[in-house]
C-alpha cells in the first residue's frame, strides 16, 4: 500500500514535535487515526469530549512550544470551540484538525456538515481547509508555521476522501522552521527611556507573561531604579520568587500594595503585559509600554512611550544605561505596606474555618506548603482562582495554568491531562472549583484510563462563588447560583481514583498528604466555607454600597441567616475596607 496524505501528514507533524493528538476518533478522522497508530512517534489521548483535548493541548502548547488536538465533523468541531477559544488568547501554539465530510458532499447540507471557515474564524490566526491531496501537506506546514511564530491556534480542515487519497510529492516545504530572531528598541529609544526612567523619583514595575522570560534583568532593573515590583496572574510563577522588591498581583484577584505602588508611582513601566483592568491602572502617572506585539501598545492606557521588544534583550540593552539611585523611600514605604498586607492574609489562613465550611485560604496554604517545587497547578476560574493567585507560592520551578485570558469555566482538570501527559514526573495539582469540575466530569475517565498521577482538588463551596460575590456587590440577591453537587468522592471512587472528603478543617493537611503520597488519580472533595468573600485591592463606594443593599434584600426577603454567615465569615475584610 502507498503513502497515503494521512500518512504524510502524520510524518510531518511527528517530525515538527508533535508527541500527542487529542481527540474522540471516528467518522472522517479514522484515517488520521490509522496513520497514527501505524506510524508509532505520536499518541492519540481518547478524551470523552472535544472541548477537554483542546483544553490538554493548550497545557501542553503553553508548557512545551506546540500541540495538537482534533475534532470530526459538525459536533466534533463545536466541541473544540472553547478549548481553541481559550488556548488563542493564552497564546498557545495549537493545531486543531478539523476532519470533515467527503468534499464532494460540500454545500450539501450533509449529515454534520460544518463550515469550518466561518466556524474558526475567529480563535485563529491560520483557518484553511483542503480539498485536493497537494494541498493537504502544504496547508499542514502553514499552520504549524503560524501556530508556532504567532502564538496561537491554526485549524486545518480535512476531509475523509482527502485524507484517504494517495500523497502527492510538492515542491514546497514539509517541515517546521523555527528561526531566532533578537527582538529590542532602538539605541535612541532605549537611551529615552533610561533618561524618564533615571528622572523619576517613584518608579513601578508591572510584569506579565512576557517578562517571565527575563527575570533576573527585572530583578536587577527594579534594585538599580528602586522600583517596586507588581505582575499579573500569568507572570506570579516567574517573577514573583527571589524577588526582594515584589509588591504581589493587582487587578481584580490582587493585593492593595501591587494598587498602591502603580497609583502613588510617577512613573510605571509595563513590561509585556495586556493587562485588561483599566480601573487598576493609574490616570496620573507617566506610563510606559514595552511588547513585543506593538499592536498592543496603548490599548489599556495613554502612554508616554510604547516601545517593541522582548524582555531579555531589551533589558540586557538598558541596564547599563542605568544609575544606582540611592533614594529608598518609595520602595521601603512599599515594601512594609506590602508586609502589612501579607500579614492581613495571613488571619485567613489563621482561622481555619469550621466543619463543612473550612476556610480555602487555608487550604491554598497547605497545598503550597505540601506540593512540590517543581509542581504544575492548573486552577479553575472563579474564586478557586483567588485563593490561588494570594496563597500558592512561586518557587521559580512551578508552572501554573488556567483561563487567565478567556476566563472560563472547567478548565483546571483538563489541563492537568494535557500536563500531566506531558512531564511526566512534575506533581500535577488541579484546583476546581465544583461548579468548574461538574461541567466536563466525565473527563475524569481520561486521567484513570491513562492513570495519570493527577491530584484534583476541589474546593467544594456548593455554589457557583464568583457569580454569587458579582451579584454581592451588584446589590442583587443571589439566585441559581447554589449547587446540588454528588458526592464528588464516590464518583471519582467509581472511576477508579484514590478519592477522600474532607469535611473538618482538622483532615484537611493529613488528608493531603495522603494524597501527596498515593501514586495514579487521586481527588480530595473538601467542603469549604461558601460564604467565603474576595475584596479586590480597590474597593468603591459603589461597591460597598450594592453590599450593603444586597444585605437589606435578604434581611427583608427573610434570608437574615444568609447574611449573618457572610458578616461572620468575612468579618476580617473589614479593616481592609474601611
């Protein structure tokens, strides 16, 4: 038998990295599957839904350079959707293989027809479908081109009869190239910025992703300047360890030192971030932007000076442009305010909560205490993401994932197969919420059927917490956001895992421990305190007031138990109100 485009397709993904594809077969990607399984380089991960391999290969993108999930026909694609959503604006190198119908039955209206153009279009950056087998191969080597250099997802559309057909020798590449390139602002600009910089009398730092890279020039940036250094949820891991000047996280899951640094700074440089909260970002200070995406530049705030490049080697050029300042005031005051809020935390992790209602700051704590060095934490959105962001440590060797950017729901346990998968060896935490956890808990199946060392933790508050907190401080009763859950324990139990409930905050470290120490799938259902609140570093009048107006609804609708509980969990927000 000849080399089918299957064939040569599968030769050419194996050959640029390629090491799983996630995906349900069937249908038109049985004969990618078939490749797959002749050719013996790549493993097919059968997930039980689309939307979780889309979810483990944007892990697995974000923690290895480039990854491959696939989906067949009509549902199989909408399936893939919020995955590939999410993995795009992660910036996560993905191919997606949207498998399709036979081209001959196109703009049929065929059984599970869709059109993959329209379908994608808008969660990638590279979106085309082949319909004759000199196509196939070419448009396979776009995509991986444009996933890998643009960081993003590139879908590429085969249809069964195509992928069944003979390969056909092309001219133009079959192979991944992946040139280096140095990235920096001009000698002019740089000298510019050294000159506001080297002026100022208060200068901040703000991390994001992007400065992860360049740690140590950060580091030695901010102790030339005596700068304070604030980052974002996605920057925490990399820049926050070994770092004498951090002032924690702001925006909406951060700490009132990182907002009090940017808001009382002359100066604040934003070093690759796209930060979106515009409320934490100060009007009065002179910012300056450095990305290397310049169409990002300006589009959170007004900026002094917006300036391209990667972090590293513009650093590298700038700091010998730069004077040791001698002045310590502004950073020293920064520092012990910002000592001052750690140890507010800290009264939290003190009061441990009570039976069915234990305090998950402190139980953030004990997961950090506990994990490893090296461990990977993927974390659902909502409030599980804010004990997370406040209490899990950086060590300068975890990773960290969630839907930082797209901000979904469900993503925690799928992320953890795809990193589980792909370092083996590193503890692998998922932090669910239960509302995040019930949404795709078939899933669950996948990390038993490739018994992956996964811990899920689930942060069990009976209630869908972030909504709830929206609605808080909207002045609005809180209504459907409470959750009847199974006993998440016996489900997993069922399915194979090492399962525990913790239900007194007395279980919860010897009971993660355990887990620790038991080898294959493990999840700990522990019951945390619903009532259980997050101010934001920022706090509005408005805000306060839609509290209090939420307060006097449920006393006048009968539900004063509902608001006696939230005053007695949260009666340590108070000093950090008023």
């Amino acid at each position: 038998m000849g080399k089918s485009v299957a064939d040569q397709l599968v030769e050419m993904l194996a050959d640029a990295g390629i090491k799983r594809i996630y995906a349900v077969t069937g249908d038109s990607l049985n004969h990618l599957n078939d490749a797959v399984r002749r050719d013996g380089r790549i493993q097919w991960v059968h997930v039980r839904h689309e939307e979780v391999g889309a979810y483990a290969a944007g892990a697995e993108a974000q923690l290895e350079g480039l990854a491959c999930c696939a989906g067949s026909s009509g549902p199989g694609h909408v399936h893939l959707i919020n995955g590939l959503y999410d993995a795009h604006r992660s910036g996560a190198p993905v191919i997606a293989i949207a498998s399709t119908c036979a081209t001959n039955e196109f703009g049929s209206d065929y059984f599970q027809e869709t059109n993959t153009i329209k379908l994608f279009a808008d969660c990638s950056y590279y979106n085309q479908i082949a319909t004759t087998p000199a196509q196939a191969p070419r448009m396979l080597q776009a995509a991986l081109q444009h996933a890998v250099h643009k960081k993003g997802v590139a879908v590429f559309g085969l249809p069964g009869d195509v992928a069944a057909a003979d390969a056909e020798n092309i001219p133009t590449a079959l192979k991944l190239y992946r040139p280096a390139s140095v990235l920096r602002p001009t000698e002019t600009e740089l000298q510019q910025l050294a000159s506001i910089l080297q002026g100022a009398d208060k200068v901040t730092i703000y991390c994001g992703l992007g400065a992860t890279t360049a740690h140590d020039e950060v580091v030695t940036l901010a102790t030339l300047l005596k700068a304070p250094v604030g980052y974002s949820f996605r920057a925490k891991m990399g820049i926050e360890y070994d770092n004498p000047q951090e002032v924690g996280m702001t925006g909406l899951l951060g700490l009132a030192s990182a907002y009090k640094s940017m808001f009382e700074a002359d100066v604040v440089l934003l070093l690759g971030t796209d930060f979106p909260y515009t409320p934490f970002i100060p009007d009065k200070a002179r910012i300056i932007q450095i990305d290397n995406q310049p169409e990002r530049l300006g589009r959170r705030a007004s900026l002094e000076m917006g300036l391209c490049g990667d972090m590293a080697p513009t650093l590298q050029a700038l700091l010998p442009m730069i004077q040791d300042k001698k002045d310590r005031k502004f950073l020293d005051t920064m520092l012990e305010f910002h000592e001052e809020v750690k140890q507010k935390l800290n009264t939290y992790v003190d009061d441990r909560g009570k039976e069915e209602a234990i305090s998950p700051e402190y139980v953030a704590t004990v997961i950090s205490r506990l994990a490893a060095s090296d461990a990977i934490f993927t974390v659902d959105t909502g409030m599980t993401n804010v004990w997370t962001a406040r209490y899990i440590a950086a060590t300068g060797q975890r990773s960290l994932l969630g839907s930082f950017n797209h901000g979904s729901m469900a993503n925690a346990m799928p992320q953890a197969i795809g990193a589980a998968l792909c370092q083996p060896g590193r503890e692998v935490y998922a932090l669910c919420g239960d509302g995040g956890l019930t949404m795709l808990l078939g899933d669950l199946m996948t990390i038993r059927q490739y018994n992956l060392p996964v811990k899920v933790i689930v942060f069990n508050n009976r209630s869908l917490g972030m909504v709830k907190l929206e609605m808080e401080v909207a002045g609005l009763p809180d209504w459907q956001t409470d959750m009847i859950n199974p006993d998440f324990a016996a489900v997993a139990t069922a399915m194979g895992f090492t399962a525990f409930t913790v239900r007194s905050p007395d279980e919860v470290e010897s009971t993660l421990t355990r887990a620790q120490q038991t080898s294959g799938p493990v999840l700990v259902n522990i019951f945390t305190n619903p009532a259980s609140l997050a101010m934001p570093p920022k706090i509005e009048f408005e805000q306060m007031k839609g509290y209090a107006l939420w307060m006097g609804k449920l006393i006048l609708g009968g539900r004063f138990d509902d608001v006696l509980e939230a005053v007695k969990s949260n009666y340590k927000h108070i000093k950090d109100v008023l």
